[in-house]
C-alpha cells in the first residue's frame, strides 16, 4: 500500500448540512418535555419504591448513575433545543467593514493562512499547501498570506530531516520555525502571530486541504464586528467503508474465518468495520456544536477556523495586563520595591500570548473570548478535508488529548461553568461537553451492576415488578424518540457505541491530570502504523465479557436447579448485558484492526469505486 493511500479517496465529496427548521424544533420541544416528565416521574418513583435498602451499596450507585445521565439528557435537550444559522454573506473587501476605524485608515484586508505542522511526512504537508495556494479571492488588492509554522526544526540545517523551508520555497510561501516548542501548537502560532499583520488567521493542520472557495464562503460572517471567529466542520473525507464479513472473518480468524465464512449466511452482502474507529465528526460539528449557535456558545476546534486578529490580541493584551496587576498586587505588600520599575520588568517578561497555552489551546481561547463578549460561528458547510486516524492506537492518543485538555480546564481557575463573563446559555453549553467527559464514572456503574448481580444474585431494586417496567420502558422509548428527532438524519450508532466504551481512555485520563499531573501534547500522527497489540486499551471491555458469561452461566445453573432467587432480574440482566456488549463490541473489534484489514477496507472501496464507472 502506498504511503499516500488516501489519494483513492479524492472524488469523495462532503455531506450536506442537515436542514433544520421550526417543525422539527417544535416535534423535538414537544417529546423533549414529554421524557423530561416521565423522566422525572421515574426517578421520583425509582427513590420511594425501589431503592433496594437492604443493599444501599449497590442500589445507591445505580440510582446515582441514573441521575447523572439524565442530567446530561437535561443539558443536550438545552444544546438542541433550537437552531441559529447565519446567512452566507458576500466576503469582505475593506477593513473597515469588519473594523471601527477612521475613514482615513481604511485599505483592503489583510488574511493570513497558518499551517501548523510538528512531526508530519512531506508528501502530506505538501499536499496542503497545494491547495492552499489555489484559493481563491475576488478582490485582487487582498493580501493573502500563506505561512508554514515548522515545529519540527526542519529548516534543511538537518540533512536527516526532511527540509520543510524549502518546500516553503518552492510554493513562494512565508516560513517560521522556532528554537523550542514551548507551548505545544498554540505556541507555535503565537510565534507566526507576532511576525505576521493579518486582520483574519485562517488555522490550518498539517493536513487541512482547504476547498477553492472557503475564503468566499467564511469572511462575510466578520462583518458583525464582535465576532471573534467562525469554525468550519472538519470533514474526515478517508474513513475507510468497512469489509464484507467474509472478509473480515478470513483476515481476523484465518483458517477458522474461511470456515466461519461459508457457514454464517449473507457474510459476502454484510459490511463490518464502517467508520471502524467512531472518529467521524460529522454529527458534532452538524448538530452538536452547530446547534450551540442560538446560544452563542460554539466553540473553536482550531482547524479549520478563521480568527479575528484584533479579537485575539485584545483578548491577549487584557490577559497579560491582569497577569501584571496580580504580581503588582503582591509586590506592594512588600516593603522597599520600586513599583515602576517592577511594572517595567513584569511587561518585558510576561509575553503576550493571542492562543492560551494549552493541550486544547482552541476551547481554551474560545473560553477566554466568550467571557469578553465576543460571538463565534459554526458555519455548516465542510470548507476544507482532512485526515482521521487510521489505527487504534492513534485514535487512543488523540481523543485522550482531547480528554486531557477538557479534564485540565474543568479543574482550573477557567472552568466556564464558572467563569466570570459567561451567560448561563453558554455556561450550559460548555457544560455539556465537561459532563461527556465526566460520563465514565456513571457509565461504568452501568456497565458493571449486571456482573455484580449474577454474581451476588442481590438486586440493585426490591423488585423487577411491573410497576418499574411501565415506568422504564416508556423512559427509555422516549429517549430514543428524542435522540432520534434531535439527531435527524444523522447516523448516531457509532458515537454512542465509542462514547459509552471510551469510558478507560477517559479515566486514565483524570488519573494523568488529577494524579500524575502529566499532560503531553500527542500530535495525532497521519501515518498508518499499527500497534503490536492495544491489550492496554481494551482489557477492561475484555474483563467485563469474560465476567459476564461466567455470571450468566452461573446463573442459568441456578435456573437449571430450580434455585434462583429472582427470575425477572436475571433475565432483566441479560437483556441489559446484550445491550452493553452491542455498545463494547465495536471498540473492541477496532483494537484488532489491523494493516491487512485496513489495505482490504482501501481494495474494498477501489472496487466498489470501479464497479459504479463502469456502471
């Protein structure tokens, strides 16, 4: 397989928005309240009938496990509750049209493109700039800037290194790099920012492909002159299709996969492996982050954003002037200090940082520029393509980063729950998202209360009567109405699955912040290169199945000798056990993915490309 497979994957073309209107918000409004009432009536009912006292250790946690994930109902059903897309608007020509200035002052703008690159390969960075340097504009007079910011030292002055300042040559674009990397990517662009004039920052990855047009497409929303920037979805344009079964079966199991191949029926029509690593963002930049809109409380994922510089460097100048009033504040309570000349020194050493140091330097700064009253923008409309992670291992590492760095400021002086500037629609909206991440801690009571039951054969509940059935399952029937209305039109099988069997990555995660204090900036490599073995990663799934067919088995003994203490609860269990492995299952059979499954998945979607021309 070539080092560039993903170039079988460019006649792919973006999805298209999902088409929200006022119907659709209504039927949502309208079964929203519904499963609230009977969400809560549940509850109300689960507290004064069912807490099974007599085992509070077990029925306690499961209850709270319940409150907790209704909560994030409660705060989804906000997110969703209503849309706000702005018109595309012509781009704009003068400054002046974005800005307050002085008549006098005014000139065309300035727009500078920052590809932020680390460790990535040549070949892709080069394709970036390609397309870089094929957007188009309509107004000549324009200034527009391309720059490479090289984090990796590949200035050509390492003659094993591949040499990135002359790839910036040979496309007659700007070049930065840096003696150090303090500050991860945010660093690296604060670096280009100083050394740059542009009024609008186009942030572009190592392998953000933007489309002709996306300048035409994203500058008019600057015209509200509070808005302090637009993000555009990143479109992931090289998730593999998936494999027919009897493939997979045949690559995973060899032998035993060619026998099991001709034995399962329709294994040549069924496709495994689609989106094999839940990493397509589509539904969080199209219906999550989107909806944030009406809230005003979308928030930056860096790629694929333009930023207002003027926006960025007030935020930035206003941070470095409160730094500065906290030490004076310090200092004076200290006798014998020279204020003036201390102020002196405090302005020379606190640098002046437009993007926050940090793992998520994005949601960081979006946070910051929330809080001083600037507006942002999901635009619908994928302007550019990217890369997604092609192996296990690299998934782990990315959305791990992205754990990190939401667990790090859910813990800081910067919480937005909390955050002085914020309003409650936004401190809402970044709710949501640290209440994903916190999600493991209720998730795994779930996951694990079935094991204990088959186990201890104690029910978390005084009794699977049909008081809690009639209660339960129009509960949970609504919340899958509900799910499915807010969702319209976009496939949710995959992130609920990764989002609910994520919950290890995520605890390591606050174990590596809260514990160890350890946060590494992990750039997500675009190479394919598989790990020897993701035990690591799955272990846990692996333990809860082991777990559960021995406890099933148990007890079907038990129900073989007549000896069973509860029926309804055992068979209530099972039923949950099912559900929680169609929820693993998935994030396990990606950490056995491998490099010949994934050249078969690229051979898989060459012939089904072929087949449709000659067609």
């Amino acid at each position: 397989m070539e080092a560039k497979y993903y170039s079988v994957f460019e006649d792919r073309k973006p999805y298209k928005p999902a088409k929200f209107s006022l119907w659709k918000d209504v039927l949502f409004q309208f079964f929203s309240i519904i499963f609230l009432f009977i969400g809560m009536d549940y509850l109300i009912w689960r507290w004064n009938h069912s807490i099974n006292w007599d085992a509070a250790w077990l029925s306690l946690p499961l209850y709270f496990a319940e409150v907790m994930a209704f909560i994030g109902s409660i705060l989804t059903i906000i997110n969703y509750w209503t849309y706000k897309d702005l018109p595309i608007t012509p781009p704009v020509h003068f400054l002046s049209e974005i800005e307050d200035i002085p008549k006098e002052q005014d000139r065309p703008v300035k727009i500078d493109l920052f590809i932020a690159t680390y460790n990535e390969d040549l070949a892709i960075v080069e394709d970036t700039v390609k397309d870089a340097v094929k957007v188009k504009y309509p107004y000549d007079d324009v200034q527009i800037n391309i720059c490479l910011l090289d984090d990796g030292h590949r200035d050509g002055t390492d003659p094993e290194k591949e040499n990135f300042k002359a790839l910036a040559e040979k496309y007659g674009i700007k070049y930065f790099v840096r003696d150090n990397n303090i500050g991860f990517k945010a660093g690296n662009m604060n670096n280009a920012f100083h050394q740059t004039d542009g009024d609008l920052i186009v942030i572009l990855d190592a392998d953000t492909r933007i489309f002709p047009d996306f300048l035409i497409h994203t500058t008019g929303y600057f015209r509200d002159k509070k808005m302090g920037w637009i993000q555009s979805p990143q479109w992931f344009y090289d998730i593999p299709e998936g494999l027919p079964l009897d493939e997979y079966l045949k690559i995973r199991y060899k032998k035993a996969g060619h026998v099991l191949s001709k034995i399962i029926p329709f294994s040549k029509k069924y496709t495994v492996g689609k989106n094999v690593f839940g990493t397509d963002p589509e539904l969080f930049y199209d219906i999550i982050l989107r909806r944030r809109n009406a809230a005003n409380a979308a928030f930056s994922c860096g790629a694929g954003s333009v930023q207002r510089r003027s926006a960025l460097q007030k935020l930035a100048t206003e941070e470095k002037q409160e730094k500065i009033q906290k030490e004076l504040k310090k200092l004076q309570k200290k006798s014998g200090i020279d204020i003036t000349r201390e102020k002196e020194r405090l302005e020379k050493e606190i640098p002046l940082r437009p993007f926050a140091h940090h793992i998520s330097e994005d949601i960081f700064t979006s946070i910051l520029l929330h809080s001083r009253k600037w507006n942002s923008y999901q635009h619908p409309y994928p302007e550019c393509k990217m890369l997604s992670p092609q192996s296990f291992d690299i998934f782990i590492k990315q959305f791990s980063r992205y754990a990190e760095g939401t667990i790090d400021i859910t813990f800081s002086k910067n919480n937005p729950v909390f955050k002085r500037g914020l309003n409650l629609r936004q401190r809402l909206a970044y709710l949501e998202t640290i209440w994903s991440y916190l999600s493991p801690f209720w998730l795994l009571i779930f996951i694990l209360y079935p094991v204990v039951f088959f186990f201890t054969l104690i029910p978390p509940l005084k009794a699977f009567s049909f008081d809690f059935f009639v209660r339960i399952v129009p509960f949970l029937m609504l919340n899958v109405v509900v799910t499915h209305i807010g969702n319209w039109g976009k496939d949710t099988k995959r992130p609920e699955q990764f989002y609910q069997a994520g919950f290890w990555y995520k605890l390591q995660s606050f174990y590596k912040v809260l514990i160890k204090g350890n946060i590494k900036f992990n750039v997500t490599s675009k190479n394919v290169k598989y790990s020897q073995s993701n035990l690591k990663h799955i272990w846990p799934h692996l333990a809860i199945f082991i777990l559960t067919f021995l406890g099933i088995g148990y007890n079907l003994y038990l129900v073989y000798k007549g000896t069973h203490p509860s029926y309804s609860a055992f068979f209530a269990n099972v039923f949950w056990s099912a559900f929680t492995f169609y929820l693993l299952m998935p994030f396990v059979r990606a950490a056995y993915w491998n490099k010949d499954m994934f050249e078969a998945s690229v051979r898989y979607y060459l012939q089904k490309k072929n087949k449709k021309k000659r067609l």
